[in-house]
C-alpha cells in the first residue's frame, strides 16, 4: 500500500471503530478486551490518543518516569474517564489528518486500529472483517519492527520465534522459514502481536507448535 491508501485505511478503520462504539451499552462499555487488564473503554480511549504531539508526549513521559509502558497505560486511563460517546466524536475528529504520534511511521496507527479494533469486537462478539490489503501491510510492519517487541502494552507483541513460515490464504503474504502455518491475514496479524483468540482461524504443520508458544506468552488472550 502506498502512504495515500495507508492513510485512507487509517480513516475507515477509525470511521467504523466510532461507528461500533456508538452502538455499545454501558455493559460493553465496562467488559474486559482481549487486552490483559483493559476494559473496552481503556482501549477505545488510547486509540483517540494516536495523534498526541510531542510535547504532550514528552511530558507524558516524564510523569511515567521514562517508562513507556507507563506512559501508554497512564494515558489510556486518564482519556478513559471521559463520557463514552466522546471516543467515536474523537476518532470522527481524525478524518482526513495525517497527524500521528511522535517517533512512530504512518503504519503504526493502522496497526493500532485494526488490532484493537479486534481487541473490542472479538470479545464483545461483534464481527469486524479486517480488509485483506491493510492487514498485510500491517503485518509485513510487524514482522519487520524492533522496538516496540520490547513493550508489554497495549499491543503486546512479541518475538516470533524461530521456525515458522507464516503464509496468508487470503492474499500473496508470506514471511518466515519453517514449519508452515498458514490462514487469514488478519489472524496471522492478531497472531503477531500476541493474540491467542484467532489461533484456531491457523492451520498447517507448524500451527500447534506455533499455538503452544504463543499460549504460553503472557500478555493478551
């Protein structure tokens, strides 16, 4: 994908992302998300941080201590306290802008609304199609990041051990040397950062043992 189609995936994820938080209850709202320790509502509220400038980061940073996982979780609950149908306004709000946060590629926030994006729905039961071209690019990002593998929130995402060639039955994608695990892009991707809840979308020779060291990761279920 070039940066104009990044960015116009970016607008449709966020669009749909308000368009499902306009219609959750105060039930939903309050249920756990497929990451550890975050409610609905946590989640939606860091996805409206996405585009926080650099001094707001900065001093974010600092009252965190220098740790970013800090940094990520402090803010998320602070955003989290506004009125619930605030988030779809905010995400709204970013139509159109190509504002992001400091130290990040434009990949970064399509990253983040397609996972968390599924971080909501799955255990709300809602389906949310991840569209096939925007969820590539976005693993091939993933595949290829190093810092961020060192944080534990909110993606979570983790080292992909050795010994699997991850393929994608729904498009040309394919990464790795191995054992062979193949399905969905977009469970490939949920698998990448850390996200048990679409392993039984995988199959092929390497897929249990894939299931087994991603089971036994700590981090999002």
């Amino acid at each position: 994908m070039d940066r104009d189609e990044v960015w116009k995936a970016i607008d449709q994820e966020r669009s749909g992302l308000a368009d499902l938080f306009d219609g959750l209850s105060e039930e939903e709202w309050e249920a756990p998300s497929l990451c550890a320790g975050w409610r609905v509502r946590d989640v939606a509220a860091h996805l409206t941080l996405a585009q926080t400038g650099v001094l707001r980061a900065a001093g974010d940073l600092v009252r965190a201590r220098g740790s970013m996982d800090r940094m990520i979780r402090d803010t998320a609950v602070r955003r989290a306290g506004l009125p619930v149908e605030r988030y779809g306004a905010l995400l709204r709000g970013m139509a159109g802008s190509r504002r992001k946060a400091p130290g990040v590629s434009r990949l970064e926030p399509l990253i983040d609304a397609l996972v968390h994006g599924q971080d909501i729905a799955i255990p709300l039961g809602r389906d949310r199609p991840m569209p096939v071209a925007a969820a590539a690019a976005a693993a091939t990002r993933v595949w290829t990041m190093k810092w961020p593998l060192q944080m534990k929130w909110p993606l979570q995402m983790w080292r992909m051990p050795d010994g699997f060639e991850l393929t994608a039955t729904d498009c040309s994608w394919s990464v790795g040397r191995g054992a062979r695990v193949e399905g969905p892009v977009g469970a490939i991707l949920l698998a990448l950062t850390g996200r048990t809840a679409a392993l039984p979308q995988l199959s092929g020779p390497g897929a249990d043992g894939l299931r087994a060291r991603l089971s036994s990761a700590s981090g999002p279920r």
